[in-house]
C-alpha cells in the first residue's frame, strides 16, 4: 500500500506543463501579430503622410509656377499694349497677325485660369508666352528699323525741302528783281498850277487865287526789262497842310503799296507803254474847292512803288 502511493506521479507536474508552453506560444504569437500590424499601420501612415507632403510640395510648385507664369504673361501683355499705343505702326503690324495673336493670349489665359492645371499644360504655357514675348521683340526691332528709316527719310526731305525753300527764296528773290527791274521810273518831273481863260486858253500861275487847277507832267524812263503794255499810275498831291487832296467824286480812291499798306492817290492814269521807250505823260486835277497857297508836293507810284516827286509853291494872289 505504501508502494503504490510512491510510485504515482504528482498531480500538475508533466501534464499541466504542456498547456502552458502552448498557451505562451499563442501569446507570443498575438503579441508579435499585433506588433508587427502596429509597426505596419504606423510605416503606412507615416509613408501617407510623406506622400501628403509629397503631393503638397506638388500642388506648391504648381503653384507657383502658375502665379511665376501669369506675372511673366501680364508683363508681355502690358508691353505689347504699351507698344500699341505708342506707335501706330506697332498697331498696323500686331493687325497683320492679330488672329495668331489672339488664339496664342487665349490658350495662356484659360491654362492659368485652371487651378488644376497640369504640369504638361504649365509647360504649354510657358513655350506659348515665349513665343509672344519673342514676337513682341520682333516687333520691337522691326518698329527700331522702320524708326531709322522714317529718320533717314525724313532727314531726306528735310534737306529736300529745304533745298527747294532756298530755290523758292532765290526765285523769289530773282522774281522781286525782275519785278523791281519793271518798274517804271519817273524823272523831269512838274507840278504846274494852270489858270484857264474864258476863251479856255491856259496859262500858268502862281498864284493860289489864280489856280483853277493842277497839271502834273513827268517822263517815262526808258526800260528795256518792263513789258510793253498798259500800266496804271497813281498820283498822290498834298497840300500845304500835309493832307492828301483827294475827293472820291472826282476819281479818287485808294491804292496798295508793296509792302501792303494803302494810300490815297488823287487821280490815276493807265499809259501804254513801250518797252525800251521814254514816254512823257500829262495828268491834271481839278478840285471842287479853292488852292490854298503855300507849298504842295506830289509823289508818283508805279505798282506800289514811288517812282518819282516834285513840289510847287503857290502864292497868295493880290495885286503884287
């Protein structure tokens, strides 16, 4: 009986081992299983979290490429607008290619309006705002080039014009001379007061009381430059008191000088002429009134210009 109770094996010792190295395994199991699912979750949220930054470091450089982009595009917009409208030449050349240019500004503009633009279609951008700032530089050295030849071109006219004002000046410098050279000049000049009789015969007087009227008789010098042909003379008398004698109901009026002032001229005469030849010319004025005595004086004017004067001087009349 002792025997039996010493050789039995004691309860738990072999048999509960087992369940307990297995039990270990499986909780080794669960807690490398979750070690590993934690490891894992934490490496995929930290590579989301890299491609996140990724992404927005993306949509950054995007970003700014699109502002970078639109800066450099409103930059050649306001250039080539402020090209226009300084030169019209600028305007007529844009005009040629404006359908070009226009599609070209379009594209530009609907790929910077688009937020979600791509990377491929930015780039488009680029090429495409390149070609218009390369067009606006064309443009820029053509109106340079067109510049330099209005200069030259202006500069030829210039000379051109001013050559032909000096040949203006000249002909009319030689036409004045000719002009000049045909006017006619007066010499042997006489202011004679007259007396008519009542048998009509004329004598001269010297006395005022006397004078019925004034005779004025000059020579035509010979000319060889004046064309033959009717030339209008004026006569200007004055009297003693310096005013001119002219009365408009006798045929007196006013003429132009060649410096373009007028005058009162009291009585004109139209004389053919001859060229070459001295001609003696008679003009006489009488007046609606008495000659006052004292001294007149008269001066004769051919196409503005006094070509001769004289003067007379009358008495008192009386007696003596």
């Amino acid at each position: 009986m002792t025997e039996n109770t010493f050789n039995t094996p004691a309860s738990g010792s072999s048999g509960s081992e087992k369940p307990r190295s297995r039990n270990g395994l499986i909780y080794g199991i669960l807690i490398a299983a979750l070690a590993g699912t934690w490891i894992y979750m934490l490496y995929d949220k930290n590579k989301t979290t890299d491609q996140i930054a990724q992404k927005d470091v993306q949509i950054d450089s995007i970003s700014t490429s699109r502002d970078a982009l639109q800066q450099e595009y409103n930059a050649a917009n306001a250039r080539l607008d402020d090209l226009i409208s300084q030169n019209s030449r600028m305007d007529s050349l844009v005009k040629t290619k404006d359908k070009e240019i226009q599609d070209m500004k379009s594209r530009i503009a609907s790929i910077l309006k688009n937020k979600n633009a791509t990377t491929a279609e930015l780039a488009e951008a680029r090429r495409l705002i390149e070609t218009l700032k390369g067009n606006i530089e064309g443009y820029q050295q053509t109106i340079e080039r067109l510049e330099g030849e209005k200069i030259i071109l202006t500069g030829e006219r210039d000379f051109a014009r001013k050559e032909r004002d000096e040949i203006g000046v000249q002909r009319d410098s030689l036409n004045k001379k000719v002009s000049l050279g045909s006017v006619l000049h007066a010499s042997n000049i006489h202011l004679l007061p007259i007396n008519v009789k009542k048998n009509g015969k004329e004598v001269e007087t010297t006395k005022a009381k006397r004078a019925d009227m004034m005779r004025v008789t000059f020579d035509l010098d010979e000319n060889r430059i004046a064309t033959t042909g009717d030339k209008e003379l004026y006569v200007s008398i004055t009297s003693p008191d310096g005013s001119p004698l002219a009365v408009e109901a006798l045929g007196s009026g006013r003429f132009t000088l060649e410096d373009g002032t007028e005058k009162l001229y009291t009585a004109k005469k139209t004389v053919n002429y001859a060229t070459g030849q001295k001609q003696t010319v008679s003009m006489d004025w009488k007046q609606n009134s008495d000659f006052k005595p004292g001294d007149y004086g008269v001066e004769i004017y051919h196409d503005g210009y006094k070509i001769g004067q004289g003067k007379v001087t009358l008495k008192k009349g009386g007696l003596f």
